[in-house]
C-alpha cells in the first residue's frame, strides 16, 4: 500500500493507493473522520477494504480529509472538527430524552465546512479525470454528516454514501435537495446501543434518505458509536458494484 500526501480542496489529505503510478483510478472514495479524531484517523480502512476485497486495489484510490478546524485547545490532542460541537450541551440533551437537538439545528459552521468538501472533490475530478458518478463519500459520524452535506450540494450526486454511526442534522435544509439522492447507494451503520448519537435518529435518516429513492443497505447491529466488519463489507460490496458499472 502506498500512501501519499496532497492539498485538496485547501485540505490536508492522505491517499492511498495500489495502483501503478500514473495510472488513474476507475472510482475514487472520500473517507471523512469524526468529531476530536486526527485525520489520519480512518487511513487503516484503506487496508481493510482491499483484504476484503482485493480487486479494489486495482480499481479505486481512497482519500482521507483533515478536517479544517483542530481542538487542540479543548484537550484534544491532534483531534480536529468538521464544526465544533458543544459534547457537554449533546449529552446532557440526549440525557434528558431530547434526540432532536441536531436535527432541528443548522450547524454552525457546516457550511464552511462544505464549501472545503465541495472544493476536494473537484480537485479530485480534475486529477483523476473522473465523473461525479464515480466518486464516493463518506465517513464516520460528523464526518457522515458532512458527507451527506455535501452530496446535496454537489452539480451532480456522486456515486454513492457510506454512513457510519451517522445521524439526521439540518433537516429542514437537507429535506429541500434529499430528491436529488434519488436512486444512490446508501450504506448506512448504526448502533442499537450507540449513547453519543441516538439509533432512532439513524433511523430518521434512514427514513428521509427511503422518501427521497435513496437505495439504503441498513445495518443495524448490538454495539456502541463505532464501525463494524459487516459496515466496512457492506462498503465493500458497494464499491465493487460501483467499479463493475464503470468497466
């Protein structure tokens, strides 16, 4: 596995690849890490998906984004943030039973955080010389949220969704584009004892992607705020269908 390090979009990002150098990816996958994570965070994924299946690696690149803004100051040590969120405010909410408390909201700083997202992936196209179509993003939980921010705000929707631990924000602003989701691969990991993000948001998200066409693989499982093995195949599976189409 070679890894390397570029600016994209005004981000620090780290690829990484097994292709032979000059060659082009058929599809390219936007990873984005979670709230107080550094961002090499998720880098070991990478690994992981091309175990399961190896025939990736002949076809796709996988960036991992560092988020714009770092928590240093608040005791996070590398940690960094795609908007900061009051953790003390979240779950003292979901404490006292009040899940809503990102769904009503528009984050403070999303937007910002977009615009960055936005500018990646057209660095990403202009590289690799690839349609919208064949870029997916994704991430895990914050990093989900602005992975789905971004694909509504897209000129295109891109290929696909991988949502980890993820939740509904912004719902009021994500419900006015959720159609353009239309027909695109979701897959979507939640779980049932997840006490930082409540699963029965997962589901409201789940059941806004459903409304708007989305085609949602929902993987529920017995487990905290986390990734499992059957949420990285799930992955798996949607990026060897996505690579077949291409060929």
């Amino acid at each position: 596995m070679a890894m390397r390090r570029e600016t994209l979009g005004g981000m620090t990002c780290r690829i990484i690849s097994r292709l032979p150098e000059g060659t082009l990816p058929k599809l390219v996958l936007v990873l984005c890490h979670g709230f107080g994570a550094p961002g090499h965070d998720l880098v070991p994924i990478a690994d992981e998906l091309f175990e399961l299946n190896p025939a990736l690696g002949d076809s796709i690149e996988v960036v991992f984004p560092a988020a714009p803004l770092s928590l240093e100051q608040l005791g996070f040590a590398g940690g960094r943030a795609w908007w900061h969120i009051d953790m003390n405010e979240l779950v003292g909410a979901i404490e006292h039973g009040n899940v809503r408390i990102l769904r009503d909201r528009r984050p403070d700083g999303i937007d910002a955080a977009r615009e960055l997202l936005l500018g990646l992936v057209e660095d990403v196209r202009q590289k690799s010389n690839l349609p919208y179509r064949r870029i997916v993003l994704g991430g895990f939980s914050q990093g989900s949220m602005i992975a789905v921010e971004t694909a509504l705000n897209l000129p295109e929707p891109p290929g696909g969704l991988c949502l980890w631990s993820s939740t509904l924000v912004s719902e009021a602003e994500w419900r006015l584009n959720m159609a353009r989701l239309k027909g695109m691969p979701v897959v979507q990991s939640h779980g049932r004892q997840d006490q930082v993000l409540p699963f029965s948001a997962a589901v409201a998200l789940r059941e806004l992607l459903v409304e708007a066409g989305a085609k949602v693989n929902f993987i529920e499982f017995d487990g905290p705020h986390t990734i499992t093995l059957a949420g990285l195949e799930a992955l798996a599976t949607m990026l060897e269908r996505l690579v077949s189409e291409a060929t």
